[in-house]
C-alpha cells in the first residue's frame, strides 16, 4: 500500500512549486542586472540635472502677475 497523503496539502505544495517556477521564468524574462539598474539610475539623475539646470528662475513681475 502506499502511504497516505492529504489532498489540500498535496494541492498547496504543487501550487507553490507551480509559482516558484513561473517566478523563475519571469526573473529571466523581465529581470535587469545590478549593473543595468545603476546605469539606468545615472542616466535618470543626468536627465533631472540637465532640466534643473534649464528651468527658468521666476522674477518679481512673474510671481505677482500668477498670483492674481
């Protein structure tokens, strides 16, 4: 005879092993090195750097006017 197993538990552990697998595809599918990562964050940095750096400095006769 063979061993007796219960069913929700069998159910469970084959619903996580089923998880744990579509998560390995997806890490490769959609997953990004640590060095992708860091380029993508110093190209952001660049690029806010770069529009702080055109943005126009408000005068008095601006504030007021936006103010009304």
């Amino acid at each position: 005879m063979s061993n007796v197993i219960n069913l929700r538990q069998a159910r469970k552990a084959k619903a996580r092993a089923d998880k744990a697998s579509q998560a390995e595809v997806n890490r490769v599918k959609f997953g990004r090195s640590k060095a992708q990562r860091v380029a993508d964050a110093a190209d952001e940095k660049a690029r806010i750097a770069l529009l702080e750096g055109a943005r126009r400095e408000k005068t008095n006769g601006q504030a007021d006017a936006e103010e009304s």
